[in-house]
C-alpha cells in the first residue's frame, strides 16, 4: 500500500505542533508543511507565549480544560528535561491583578496550573488600586527557540517543509490525500470563513534582566512577561485591525501601562516593537470536511482559530487533529493498523 500524504497548511505554532504530532503518532504517512511564512514572521513569534488559557465563547469549558492539560503536561515534561533551553520553555511565577475580584475566583484552569491560590494583602501592597489577586506558576514558551526547535524535531522525524503560498485548496487535490488547514486568518479566503477576523497585538521587548515574575492585569490589556533574552510588554487588542505596523504612540502607552504596574521598568531599554494578527472566532474549528467539487472530493481537518490563546492549547488541539486524520485515513483505507497517538 502506497504511503498515505498529509499536507498541513501554515507554519505557524499550531501548523508547526500538529505537523510535528502527525510524524510521530503516524510514522507510515508523509507529512508536509506548506506554508509561505515560518518563525520569525509568524503570529506566533509576536505572542508572550505565556500558557494562561483565553475563554473561546462556544467552545465547552471541559473541552478547554483537556486541550489545556495536555498542552501543560508536555511543557512541563519538556521544561523538565536537558531539552528546556535549546526549547526555550520555562517555569514562570507571577502574579494576575484585579481592582475588583472577578466572578471566578478560581478560574476553569485553576487546578492545572502550579501552586495557584489568592495573593495575600501584603503582596497586593505592590499594586496600588488592586484589591484582588491570584498568584501562580504556569509556563512560558520563548516563542523564537520553541518554533524553530518544532520545525527541526519535525524534519528530523522525516517531516518536509515547502515554502509556497496556497491560493486554491484544490490545487493540492491529487498531490496529498488529507489536507489539515492551519492557515488561521488565512481560512478566510482559502475556506471562505467570515466568522474568523483578526485582532491586532502589539508588543514591545524590553531588556529588563532584573524582572523575574510576571503581572498580569485581570483583564489581559496590560502585561509583563519576563523571559529568557527579553521581557514582552503589552499589549493590544484592536479588533478588524489588518495593520501590521507598530504605531509610536501605541507603543508610548503600553510602556507607560507597564510601568504604573512595574515602575522598575523606566529603567529598561526598548528591543523591538513587534505586531500580530490573532485569527479569533468564537470557537476553534477542529472537524473534519470531506468538500466536493466536480465529483472529486478532498478530504480536509481544520484547526484553526486560536485567537489570542495558542500557546496555552496548541499541544491539546494538535492531538485532537492527529486523531480526526487518522480516523480520515481509516475511513479511506490508506491506514488499516491502529497506531498510538
């Protein structure tokens, strides 16, 4: 029997996951990325990369949690392993600040995260104007190392990579014989998908060595993610927004945000401003479509639609992708043994 080919579109960090999760759950078919863009000029190298789940409206909060755990627990295997730098993952502790306490008090993903509890009033002292907090070690991923340490893993397990535009899905009709959409905002002409649009997210990284927990206001608007080369401040959230250039006054604002949480931070110098596109819908998309077109049919996973919340379930969704493909390719019989995934 022919091995069977799998195409994924996009390169980014769930392209990249779910292509590296397909190689090694599905040793007998050939995986390719095609994508025209890789790190460092994906919306993923723009991202924290701090695992802190974002809510997906209809998406149900179970199904969030198990994508969420999974995504955790191999961080942290990694995290744990002589592959932790070379990966760019690491234990981060911080504090998440609110001027009013929240209706959650302990959020869905509470009890996945490291030693949560609420912050003790002296802690608070550190934030004037805040009255409630919640203090915890979650994951960080230094998106720059972690993308391009998947992209080799990948290769090495075999995993090709072509750099090309896809303009027609169809033109991969003949060529491939399961097709996994990770285009993200891309799904909008290449699927005709008008429910996903993007967010703009800006950022800046600062050189701030002395910062070693994170702070988080409750509400996400403003951020401090110290990491391994440099700490992203933020941030942004404007939506149908398809500028892709930093604005200085943005960027003016965010510092100064930081700052009032952090005053340390007047004393850092400005790396870079960077901009992205979070593709937000209310839910990911994660299912299988068989399209048709003249009798002929093209068998498609989507996963696409992470928003602003990738990182904390790239790991979780790619698995789940994983699995649709091969029940795809049983369906078909291009597999016909069972394989651990």
């Amino acid at each position: 029997m022919q091995m069977p080919k799998i195409a994924i579109i996009g390169g980014g960090l769930v392209g990249l996951s779910t292509a590296l999760c397909l190689s090694e759950s599905l040793p007998q078919c050939s995986v390719t990325i095609i994508s025209e863009t890789f790190s460092p000029n994906t919306t993923g190298d723009v991202a924290a990369g701090c695992l802190i789940p974002h809510a997906y409206p209809d998406t149900s909060l179970q199904q969030q949690k198990e994508w969420f755990k999974e995504t955790f627990d191999h961080l942290l295997k990694i995290a744990n392993s002589p592959e932790a730098s070379t990966a760019g993952i690491s234990l981060l502790s911080g504090w998440q600040i609110y001027k009013t306490s929240p209706k959650e008090i302990y959020p869905f993903w509470s009890d996945l995260v490291l030693g949560f509890r609420t912050m003790t009033d002296a802690e608070l002292a550190k934030f004037p104007g805040y009255s409630f907090g919640q203090a915890f070690t979650t994951l960080k991923c230094q998106s720059s190392l972690y993308l391009a340490w998947m992209k080799k893993r990948f290769q090495n397990h075999g995993g090709l990579v072509h750099r090309e535009k896809v303009i027609n899905v169809w033109d991969l009709h003949g060529k491939y014989d399961v097709i996994v959409n990770c285009s993200g905002i891309g799904s909008r002409n290449l699927f005709d998908d008008l429910s996903i649009y993007p967010v703009k997210g800006q950022v800046l990284q600062v050189h701030a060595p002395w910062l070693k927990h994170f702070i988080r206001d409750g509400d996400g608007s403003t951020y401090i993610y110290p990491g391994i080369s440099s700490t992203t401040l933020g941030g942004t959230r404007e939506k149908h927004d398809w500028t892709l250039s930093p604005d200085a006054k943005t960027s003016k604002e965010i510092f100064e945000r930081c700052c009032s949480l952090e005053p340390s931070l007047q004393g850092s110098r400005v790396i870079e401003e960077k901009v992205g596109l979070r593709p937000v819908r209310s839910a990911i998309r994660l299912e299988k479509e068989i399209m048709i077109k003249n009798g002929h049919q093209l068998p498609v996973i989507h996963n696409y639609g992470h928003g602003g919340g990738g990182f904390s379930v790239h790991i979780g969704t790619a698995k789940t992708a994983s699995r649709l493909v091969k029940e795809l390719l049983v369906d078909l019989r291009y597999i016909q043994t069972k394989s651990k995934l």
